[in-house]
C-alpha cells in the first residue's frame, strides 16, 4: 500500500495525541505527517515514531502537500479551515460536530455503515463519541431485529471535556478532601463527588445539545430517520470511560442469549456478561482498549420486544481517536481515499 501524506489539526489536545498514540500502533500507511495546532502551541514538539515532530500553526497553507487531513478541534476552526484543505486536494476525517447533520457530509461508524463513505465529497464526519460506543453496540442487533426505539442514560467521563476538566476533577477532589471551598472553572458546577445531567447547552425542547446530537447522529449512521431516540447524558467523576445503560426496543421480540452470541461475532465488540461473579464492562478496564464493551443484557421487563443492556468504551480511543482512523483505514481499502502521488501514477500509467 502506497504511503499517505497526513495532517493532524489539533495535535496538541487530548484527543489529538491519543491520535498519534493510535496512529502508530496500527501502523497506518504514513508517508509524511504534520502536526498542527492553533498558534499558541505553534513551536512546541511531538513524537511520532521515535522522532520529534515540530508543531505548526494550522492555517491555510498548510495542506497543500496533504492526502488526509485528521480535524479534532473545536466546531470554528473545523468549519473555517476543513474547506481549505479540501480544496488543496485532501480528504478531511473531521471529529468535531461542524458537518455530522450535514446531509451532504458522510456520519460515519465503520463497523456500521463503511459503505457511506464512498459518496464523499473531500469530507467524511465522525460522530460524538457516546454515538459511536452505542452504535457500535447496537448495530449488530439491528441487523437482525430492527430497532424501534432506544432509550438511553449516559455516564460521560470527563476526559471528553479536554485536559482542562481532568486537571479539575483532580484537584477539586483533593479540594474537597481537605475541607477547602471550591470554584468551578470547566463546568458550572463542582464535578469531584458529584453528577451532572448537563453536557453542552439546553434546548427549547429541555434535552441538552449533546442528547439531541445522540438523536440525529443514530437516525443517520443507521439510515432510520423514523427510530425513536431519548437521551439523557449525565457528566461523572470518571477521567476515562463512557458508560451507557440502554433500553432498546425492537420490531419483535429477541432473546438475551441471541443477542449475546450476536454481539460475540460483531467487529469492535466484546460481550462481558455473567452477573453471577459481577463480570461486567467497567470504564477503568476499557480505557486503553479498541473494543466496545457490552454487558447486563438482559430482557427488559416494561415491554415484549425489549432488551436492556450496560455499554462501555474509552471515549478517548474508540470513541474518538479510533473512529477517525478506521474512517481513513476503510476508505483506503475500498479505494475511496487515495494519495495524491497513488493518483497521480495512476493517471500516468493510463497515458503510458
């Protein structure tokens, strides 16, 4: 496989470097790599496969030389420079919310719908990581027992707020262990020993931006703009790990057991359920992981056709990280992402 030319915007945050962490254990195709970053880190270095890397400003410029582009920043910066690189010629694997209810931009999970990818138009979206866990989960059983409705509480780790909201929950917890006041900076209110049911901003409706997301980004990775989705996404006292418990009903009814051996053979997923020796996933044991952890599938009790069950992934990795590099690994594979030097050959050898 011929080698890529890749960027990374956003390299410095928490994500971006769990990013490069990936990026080198599966041993992505990587001809040459930038790493960007706003300009107040411009200078700074990184590493990349044992050799220091310089941090450059992400501006315009920048992506003139560059097959993909991997965005992890925030929404204003993704939807001020994604267009550039697109016209300098590289595909964009972007992981902020700018484009994912674009209908013209592929949402894309690659364990679900891969096949999405080939209509893009030089940008590919990647969902919130709580959608990607649950839609990696979920999609399996969908395919043989249509989904109807999902009804789902979140656990969001902190880590998911950057670096920030990780410094914070550690020092507010030594705060409050010393008997010493505490004033919150990242969230409104104090996080260490607490919950939060408030991730983004409210609503008119009263669900929080990141539930109503949790909505469109499932109806459009499943292609089932008519499936009823409910969320309610609390923040907790975790660094690392979502955890999701979910009530799904389906068109018939499905047995717990059919859903286990389902999920067994479904790629991304390992299914820890038996309750009997409290064998089940949990955030602290998923960190670090490629997998979706699923477990406590169980019928649900309130309705004929319906399962219950307990989802847990590394927000940072698979939810995020991940996704976007499988994103760039199916299209590769498929032919639907190439390197420009690829192309270029190509074209050449047709006129030969």
């Amino acid at each position: 496989m011929e080698g890529f030319s890749i960027a990374v915007v956003g390299a410095t945050g928490i994500v971006g470097q769990e990013f490069i962490k990936v990026l080198e254990q599966r041993d992505f195709p990587v001809a040459s790599i930038q790493v960007l970053a706003a300009d107040h880190s411009s200078g700074a270095k990184l590493f990349f496969e044992h050799e220091r890397v310089e941090v450059r400003e992400a501006k315009p410029g920048a992506f003139r030389d560059v097959d993909v582009a991997f965005f992890f920043t925030g929404p204003d910066v993704s939807s001020r420079l994604s267009p550039l690189a697109v016209e300098a010629g590289a595909v964009v694997i972007d992981s902020s919310p700018a484009y994912r209810t674009d209908p013209s931009v592929p949402l894309v999970v690659p364990e679900a719908n891969a096949g999405d990818i080939e209509r893009h138009r030089g940008i590919i979206a990647s969902p919130g990581c709580s959608t990607v866990q649950m839609i990696v989960a979920l999609c399996p059983l969908h395919r043989i027992n249509p989904i109807k409705r999902i009804v789902v509480s979140t656990y969001h780790a902190v880590s998911s707020s950057g670096a920030a909201a990780v410094k914070e929950l550690t020092n507010q917890s030594r705060l409050v262990l010393e008997g010493r006041r505490i004033c919150p900076h990242v969230y409104s209110h104090q996080i260490a020993f607490n919950l939060l049911p408030e991730i983004d901003v409210f609503l008119d409706n009263g669900y929080t931006k990141e539930e109503q997301r949790m909505l469109e980004e499932t109806r459009k990775i499943l292609h089932a703009e008519e499936m009823a989705v409910s969320a309610t996404c609390v923040r907790v006292p975790v660094y690392f790990g979502h955890g999701q418990a979910v009530n799904v009903e389906f068109s018939s009814p499905i047995n717990p057991n059919e859903a286990r051996a389902a999920l067994a053979e479904a790629p991304g997923v390992r299914v820890l359920d038996d309750p009997s020796v409290s064998f089940y996933p949990q955030p602290w044991a998923a960190s670090g992981s490629d997998s979706v952890f699923v477990g406590r599938i169980r019928k649900d009790i309130s309705h004929p056709n319906g399962l219950a069950m307990w989802i847990v992934a590394d927000n940072l990795r698979k939810g995020s990280a991940l996704n976007a590099l499988q994103i760039a690994e199916a299209g590769i594979e498929r032919g639907w992402i190439n390197s420009k030097s690829g192309v270029r050959a190509a074209k050449a050898n047709k006129r030969g």
